[in-house]
C-alpha cells in the first residue's frame, strides 16, 4: 500500500472583520504532510474558487521566489567579481 505523503483540504467561508462593512469570503488550505505534527494552515480573502485562488496565490509566490532568487545571484556575481578586481589589483 502506497502511503500518501500529503492531504490537502480547502474550505470556504464568509467572515467580517470588525473594520470591515460586509461580508467576505475566505478561503482556508489545509495540508496535513506525512510526519508532521501539525498541519500546514493559510487564509487567502477573494471572490474566486477555492482551488482557482490557492492556485493562483501560489504561482504567484513561485515567481516571487524565482525574483528573489535571481536578485540574490546577481547580488553574489557583482560580490565575486568585485573580490577577484581588488585581489588582481594588489
């Protein structure tokens, strides 16, 4: 029997924040992943579905990520070069 190394529920509800004038939905992701205690819990507000939003959201993250990654590898090429200028300068 193959064991499933996570489960992932989504849930969908209205809810209002005390600043807020209406109603809003909410849409909850839950991931219960093999071996952790506790499960992996995120809120996103929209008017979308449930699996639409939280696929959305987390391409959205991915490319952040990528951009985050990339400016980091610049930063460490300008960091390498910089070093091998200064030590050719001596």
């Amino acid at each position: 029997m193959r064991v499933s190394t996570w489960v992932v529920r989504y849930k969908g509800f209205l809810y209002q924040a005390a600043s807020w004038k209406t109603a809003r939905r909410v849409v909850a992701k839950v991931e219960f992943h093999f071996g952790e205690l506790f499960p992996r819990v995120g809120f996103i507000v929209t008017n979308l579905d449930s699996r639409v939003v939280v696929r959305f959201y987390n391409k959205r993250g991915t490319a952040k990520q990528w951009i985050k990654e990339g400016k980091q590898a610049v930063k460490m090429t300008r960091l390498r070069s910089s070093r091998s200028t200064a030590a050719g300068a001596r």
